[in-house]
C-alpha cells in the first residue's frame, strides 16, 4: 500500500468513477427511502469501488472546489448546479479537503451517507456539515476546513480586536502598590484566600478539593438520567412551564401556533408518543388556568380542539399501514387522545394489522375503550371481522363484567362460523347463569361443530 | 493516530489501571529512592498492569499529542474519574519532552522499576531534560522500552492565535445575534454550533490559555462577552464530565445564549445602577425565562435547541427551587441547567457591573458560590467546577509572600498542589512592574527545602489597572 505515490491516469479514473457514484447516490438517497432496490445497488456499488481503492492506495482525498471535487489539483467531479450540486454540500460549511482512510468499515461509511443525505435535503443556511462530522467522529473519515470561514461569516468587525496591538511595554513600566486595605489582609492572610467585608476565612485547599468516589458516582448517574430522557419530551415539559408562566395575550397566541405546528411535525415523524402527550399537556393546562386565567385556557382549549379535529383519519391509517409510527403503543395513546371519532379507526386496524406489536397495542386501546364504555366497544362489532370480533370477545372475557355478557348474543346470527364458534367457546366457559342462558340460543346453530361445543358447553354448566 | 471511537471497554479499564498506577509510582519515585520497600512496592502492581497489556495488545505504546494522550494509537478519552490522572501524566511528559513511550515484549519488573527512577528523577526545569533522558536510556538497561521526542511545534503554528480570534469572534458572532433577535430574525444557530465545534478542540489543546482569556470582560458590552466565557468555562467542565461530542455542541451553544431572555428585560431593570428588590429580581428572572421563546425555530420542521432552552429557562433557578414560580410544577432541575448556573454566576460575579463596580476576585467569587451550594448551587457539580478552576484561577491576580505580585498562568494537575498553580512574575517585592518569568510554585529551595513562594492572597486586577488578559493575548500575537 503506498499512500504518497502522486496520482496516475487509471487511479484519477478510478476518482472520478468514485465521485461520479458518490454524487449519484447522494442524488437517489434524497429521492428514495434508502432500502430501495435502485439506491441499494448504487450504495454497494460505491462502497465496493471505494473500499477497492481505498485497498490498493490506502487513501482517497478530494478537494473541495464550490461546484467540484478535485484529486491532486485536477477535477474528478463537477456539477455546476447549486441546488443539488454535492462539492457544494461541503463547500457551502467551508470545507476544503476530504478524506477516506484505509480500514474504512461499510458500517462507517453508511453512517457517513446517511448524514450527507440528511444535509443535503436541508436549504443550505439550515445544516452545518463540518459540525455533523465532527460530532460523529468517524475514524477512517477525515476533513479539513477553511481557516477563516467563521471569519467570513462574522459581520466584519471596524477592527480585528485579535490583531490588536497589546502595550508590552507597559509590562515593565511603573508600580504597583498595594492598597492598605489589600496590605493588612495579605499581612493577615498567610497561606489562606482573603474574603471581602469580613466574610469567612477559607483554605484554598478546601475550597477545590477534588471529588470522592461518591461525588463521581453521582455526576455519573446525573449524566445517564438526562440521557435517558427523549429530548423531545423535555422539550414539551419546558415548552408546557413556559406557557404556564406566559400571561402576554400576544406572546401566547404565538406559542399556541408553534405547538400546533410542532405537532403536525411529530405526525409526521410517526413521534405519536409525543404528539399524544402534547395534547395532554394542553388538556393539563387548560384545566389548570380554567380558574386563574380563563382567557387563556380558552385559547388552549380552541386550538387543542382544532388540532383534535384536524387529524386526518385516513392519513393515519396510511401511516399505520405503513408502520411509519414511533411505536405501536404510542399510536393509540394518540387515537385515545383524538377522541371517540377514532375509535373505528383502531377497529379498522385490528381486523387489518397482521404485526403483533401493533395488534396487542390496539387490544390495550379497545380494552380501556370498553372499560370506559361497553356500548362503544360492542357497537364496533361487524360480522365478517373475524381478528377483531374475536378480540372484543377476549376483551369481554377478561372484562369479567356480568354487563358485557348479553353482547354475546348478536353473533347468533354472524355468517362467519369462527366468530361463532369463538363466542360459544367464551360463553361456556363463563360461570354466569345468564350466560348459559345466552349460550342456549346458540343451541339451534346451522353448524354441527357450533351446536356440538354448545352441548358440551351446556353439559358443563349447573 | 485515530480521533476515536475509542478503545473497547476491557482494554481501556486495563489502559486507565495501568496509567493510575504509573502515576502513582511516579510520585512516589520523586520523593523515595528507587530501593525504599515503599517504592517497591508500586512496580510489581504497576508491571503486572503493564504485561498484561502487553500479552494481550502485543505492545503498550503511550504517545502525547497535543495535549491529548493516545494509547496505541487510540486516544485516550477522559472523564471525571480519570481527568485528574491523565493530566497529570500528560503534564509530566511535556515536561519532559516525551512524546511517546513504549513497552514491548519481554519487559521485566527491574525493567519498570529502572525507568519509573529514571523520569522521577529527572529534574524537568533544567535544560534539555529529553537530550538527558535519552542519554540516560541505556538500551543495555532498557532494551525494552523506547522513548521518543515530542513533535517540535513549528514556529509558524501558534494555537494561541486561533484560540485568541475564535474568543472574539464568538463575541461578535453573540453581538449579531442578540441585534438580530431584537429585529426578531432567525438565529442561526448553525454559526453557534460550528463556533463551538472549533473551540472544543483549541479547548483541548490550552485550555489554560482560554481560560486566561476570559479574565476579558465587558468586551463589546456584557451580554455577549458574558456568554462566550460562559460558553467556554461550561465547554471545559462538560469535557471533564465527560459529555460526548454531541452534547459538548448543545451544551457550549445553550451557555452561549443562555441569556438571550435579557432581550425581554426592560433596560431600566437590567442596567439598576443599585441592587434589585424581591418584586423587581422575580419579575426579572420571569422575564429572563419567558426570553426562552424566542429560541424556537420560525420555520416549522427545523430542530429544536432543546438543551438550549433548557439552561436559557433553568439557569436562573436555584436547585431548591426556592425561586421557583409557584405555578410551575417540578422537581429537579437538569444537568445542563445545574451546570451553567454556576458557570454563569461564576463570571458574572467576576466581571464588574453597573450596579457593582468592583468585581469579586476569582477565587472570592468562588468562596462565595461555596457558601451558597445546596440553595442555589449543586453542591457536587460545583466542586468538580471549583477542582478545575482551582483555589486560583487561571488569569487571577496573586500576591506572593515574597511580596512580588504575580499572574495564575496555568493550574496545577495534582490536586493536592491545587494552591500552587504556575504563575507570572508581574512585579518584583518591591513592587516595580517587571514581565517576569513563569515559575511554577511547587519549586522548592534545596537548601531549606521550604517552597520558595507561595500565594497568599488574590487580588482585583481591576482595582490595579492590570489587565491580565494581555498577558494571554501577547502569546497570541
């Protein structure tokens, strides 16, 4: 491997051929989700001609020209366009060289793509790439940046107060005499610090002694708490304390359009965890204020409303099919808080839903949905919904409620011989009296499997 | 050398067990002889340590490279656990001139032991102390273990001049924004964090220099020198804690704009000439964090600066919550909140004001923030805040008992010399101004054996029209 040999034809071939694919992917990466076929060829088609060079040169440098990449002073690149131009993706931050060492992981490398796409997506006043680098730290991927590109972008200054001239000279000029007041606490002092009007002597030594065991413990505990608390949630618990304390109609009606902004932003992250508690934060605060400001808990209330209302049923059913969702549970603690008009939309899903996650985090939902309200739960009952009828027959089991068992009788006349055969099976398992009464209606059943459990059932009852 | 993602967590347990250990043979090498049992004994754990490295990494290569210590090549990261210890020994290689050292296979405990005396003994303060360390590096006695100089900085690299153009440039990059937020204007906030990205490693690099520019106040106004010395003081205690990259970037950039709020405080209120009533302080410090919102990005979809928001909303809060408004609901406060209402108060105190024209002296400041720790301040967090400073910070003006006066230039890793501190010599006993020399106040006369100054009391510079920073800033130039 020889890192310094100067560049010949077939290796600045192999350049360009690599800046050439680079640039491409990038282009298909902020086209398309990144498991799509094309951009996945692409990706292993890069990464293979870079990790092959990388193998036989041990180093890949480009320069960084503002619509260009450049090796060894000639250009490998060129894409004039500003708007997707990828020389300029670094050039805008003030990056003038990059490099891609030898043991280069495809690992490392993805990551390095991922956030080329992410700030490259971005108008070019809202990413910083050189800070995105060096906040990853990627090992085998070094950079070099303008020296003076935090200058340039400083309002210049009527002087340079860095290059202002210091009076050295007045190092050695003069004297300096102590006043009596410093005088009689340094004749005082001896090896201690002097402390202002009288105020406790201390020893320096005590004042920075260094920290135990415990002390490191604790910082450490401190650093992983606030670690482990999602950013996005400390941003709506401050967020939330600000607008308690705000009392400026103005200033309020402001913050009220952010939230509403911020959590049509979090719909569209999939982050419904959060958007759910930024709707209960509203609740929370509305009901609080209801009595000290009641102006404001007005405005909270109106927009909370209408942010509840806006919500696109159909959209979120697209995002769940498409399982762009933070997690399942947060999704219905979402829909919770929408209100009933979502309520079918869980329903929906659960006959829909194949995932496990999802379907026992919409089981939760339609549970607490039945402990709340057994008509609105059982009036979601459809015949042919098999997965979802014979969910509510779960829930109305384990409900354990004598109110929920006159429900079974509907699915009496369902053509769907499952559901059927799912409510005989919970109804002669149940004690009840009342539900082996119900259970008898089921006796006459077209189908002999449904009338043959139904006679075991009721052979097992009193 | 790899800028790392480090070494894996057995090894960097073995590398730290084995530096802890060199340390402390190290110290005790300086004050026992190399046969005392004392001694002895730190060598057979020390080499143990070591050869266990070595069976498993093939070698232990420790190599110092600005300011940072790499172990085979991997840099070594740091945390409060281990900051003390790795400075320490990074601060005995400078002195030394090493800059790299090397155990290979084979090494024995007579080996370890020879050269633990060998560096011991070497007195850093006389000339050539590396041409002498070579000299005395018989391969027949170490055949072992090579040395190797530390890298010659070239002439026309001068760290201190970045470091010197970045701190006023971030006080001109803070002046805009505040005069763009007052029209209501974006804040880019990308400027803040690529100011922050440059400084952490220059921070790395001669965070004494840094320190000693922040002894700058009221450079431009209060609010943004305030804030980039806020930035720069938190910047150094997040890296002590050892906070990862991306949360050095939040943090700086949160202590940057800490005081954006001061946006919504009425001037007449801000620039009392007297000290605030109760009713005046609260409704200030409401205002201060309602100015919170106005970091919330314009344009839906753009990131949040939540830890931004965080210590702009916290910083005034005591960790009592005493001042804690009473509609407002909460139980602690957070780490970068707790962190940067003591960097703040910290150069607040030490920087004169409208309605207090003497400033507190570092280390007054310091003793005054101590006797407020557990009502406004994390009593932990501002030890670890006070362990780095020091009794005297860097850029405090000192007097000696010798009578002469001098300047703190750089700290003292070992905490047990956390009072002697290098300094420079800015008047001679009799009080006559001099550019004196730097002279580290651990230096001892070996006659009496007595340390030949120590400080007795800091001083307000300003009291003396000494502008210490000047002294930084010439190494600048």
């Amino acid at each position: 491997m020889d890192t310094k040999a100067g560049p010949n034809d077939a290796s600045i071939e192999a350049v360009k051929d690599i800046a050439l694919t680079f640039a491409n992917a990038i282009g298909m990466l902020k086209i398309f989700p990144a498991d799509h076929s094309s951009v996945a060829a692409l990706r292993r088609d890069l990464w293979a001609k870079l990790s092959g060079f990388l193998g036989a040169r041990g180093e890949l440098a480009l320069e960084i020209g503002e619509t260009a990449f450049l090796c060894e002073g000639q250009t490998v690149f060129e894409d004039k366009n500003l708007l997707k131009s990828l020389p300029y993706v670094f050039f805008k931050d003030g990056m003038v060289k990059l490099s891609f060492r030898g043991g280069l992981e495809e690992s490392e490398f993805l990551d390095f793509l991922g956030l080329v796409k992410a700030d490259a997506l971005l108008p070019a006043e809202d990413g910083d790439i050189v800070s995105g680098l060096w906040e990853r730290e990627f090992p085998h991927i070094g950079y070099e940046t303008a020296v003076d590109y935090l200058e340039a972008k400083t309002p210049a200054p009527d002087r340079k107060p860095w290059d202002a001239p210091i009076d050295t000279a007045a190092f050695s000029r003069g004297r300096i005499d102590l006043t009596s007041e410093d005088m009689a606490a340094v004749m005082k002092a001896g090896l201690t610090i002097g402390m202002k009007d009288g105020a406790e002597i201390l020893n320096p030594a005590d004042l920075t002694a260094p920290l135990g065991k415990k002390e490191v413990q604790f910082i450490g505990s401190l650093i992983d708490i606030e670690r482990a608390i999602p950013a996005e949630k400390e941003f709506l618990d401050l967020f939330f304390e600000l607008l308690t304390l705000e009392d400026r109609p103005a200033s309020i009606a402001t913050m009220l359009q952010f939230i509403s902004c911020h959590h049509d932003d979090l719909l569209k992250k999939g982050d419904f965890g959060h958007a759910a508690l930024l709707l209960a934060q509203m609740d929370a605060l509305k009901t609080a204020a209801a009595r000290s400001a009641p102006a404001k808990s007005r405005d909270v209330d109106q927009i909370e409303r209408r942010i509840r209302e806006s919500v696109s049923l159909s959209a979120l059913k697209e995002q769940a099919r498409a399982g762009r969702m933070d997690d399942p549970t947060g999704f219905f603690l979402y829909l919770d808080r929408i209100g009933g008009r979502a309520i079918p939309l869980a329903a929906d899903l659960f006959e829909e839903m194949q995932d496990g996650l999802v379907r026992s985090a919409d089981f939760a939902f339609l549970k607490e949905i039945g402990r709340r309200n057994l008509d609105a739960l059982t009036g979601l009952l459809r015949d042919g919904l098999p997965f979802l009828c014979k969910g509510i027959i779960a829930i109305l089991v384990q409900m354990n409620d004598r109110k929920a068992i006159p429900a079974f009788d509907r699915f009496k006349n369902y053509r769907d011989k499952s559901i059927r055969l799912e409510a005989v099976q919970a109804l002669a398992a149940m004690e009840d009296p009342l539900a082996a009464k119900i259970l008898q209606g089921f006796a006459a059943d077209a189908d002999p499997e449904v009338r043959e459990t139904v006679r075991r059932g009721l052979e097992r009852k009193p | 050398m790899t800028e790392g993602r480090g070494l894996d967590g057995t090894t960097r347990e073995r590398v730290l067990d084995f530096l802890l250990r060199f340390n402390i043979a190290f110290k005790i090498a300086k004050v026992y002889e190399a046969n005392n049992r004392l001694f002895l004994e730190q060598i057979e754990p020390l080499f143990g340590s070591l050869a266990i490295i070595i069976h498993t990494e093939g070698e232990a290569s420790l190599a110092l490279r600005q300011n940072a210590l790499f172990f085979n090549q991997v840099r070594l990261d740091f945390d409060l656990a281990n900051y003390q210890n790795l400075r320490a020994l990074a601060a005995e290689f400078t002195a030394r001139g090493i800059g790299a050292l090397t155990f290979r296979e084979g090494l024995t405990v007579e080996e370890t032991g020879r050269l633990v005396a060998l560096l011991a003994g070497l007195d850093p303060d006389e000339p050539e102390p590396f041409a002498r360390l070579q000299q005395a590096l018989d391969p027949r006695l170490f055949p072992h273990i090579a040395l190797e100089k530390e890298a010659a900085v070239l002439d026309e690299i001068k760290p201190e001049q970045d470091a010197a153009k970045l701190y006023f440039l971030g006080i001109l990059m803070l002046r805009e924004v505040f005069e763009k937020q007052r029209r209501k204007a974006p804040l880019g906030l990308n400027l803040l964090r690529r100011w922050v990205q440059s400084l952490a490693p220059l921070l790395a690099e001669n965070e004494p220099f840094l320190f000693g520019l922040t002894a700058i106040k009221n450079f431009e106004g209060y609010v943004p020198n305030h804030g980039v010395n806020t930035a720069v003081l938190s910047l150094a205690l997040g890296r002590r804690l050892g906070l990862k990259r991306r949360e050095l970037l939040d943090l700086g950039v949160g202590a940057l704009l800490h005081d954006l709020g001061t946006l919504e405080v009425s001037p007449g209120l801000l620039d009392k000439p007297s000290a605030l009533s109760a009713d005046e302080r609260r409704s200030m410090e409401r205002q201060l964090r309602l100015g919170a919102q106005r970091m919330l990005p314009a344009k839906s979809g753009l990131p949040i600066p939540v830890k931004a928001f965080e210590i702009a909303i916290e910083h005034r809060l005591r960790i009592d919550l005493a001042n804690l408004p009473i509609e407002v609901h909460r139980t602690s406060l957070h780490l970068f909140g707790r962190l940067v209402k003591i960097t703040d108060a910290y150069d607040a105190l030490t920087t004169r004001r409208v309605y207090r024209p003497t400033a507190f002296a570092p280390g007054e400041a310091l003793a005054l923030m101590r006797a407020k720790c557990g009502e406004e301040f994390d009593p932990i967090l501002f030890k670890a805040f006070a362990a780095m400073l020091g009794p005297y910070p860097v850029g405090s003006l000192v007097a000696l008992d010798t009578g002469e006066l001098a300047v703190v230039w750089e700290s003292n890793p070992q905490s047990a010399f956390a009072a002697r501190p290098r300094v420079k010599l800015i008047t001679d006993a009799d009080g006559k101004r001099l550019d004196g020399p730097e002279t580290s106040l651990t230096a001892a006369d070996p006659k009496t054996r007595k340390f030949r100054r120590s400080i007795v009391l800091s001083l307000d510079p300003g009291r003396y029209g000494v502008r210490t920073a000047d002294y930084f800033l010439r190494k600048a130039r």
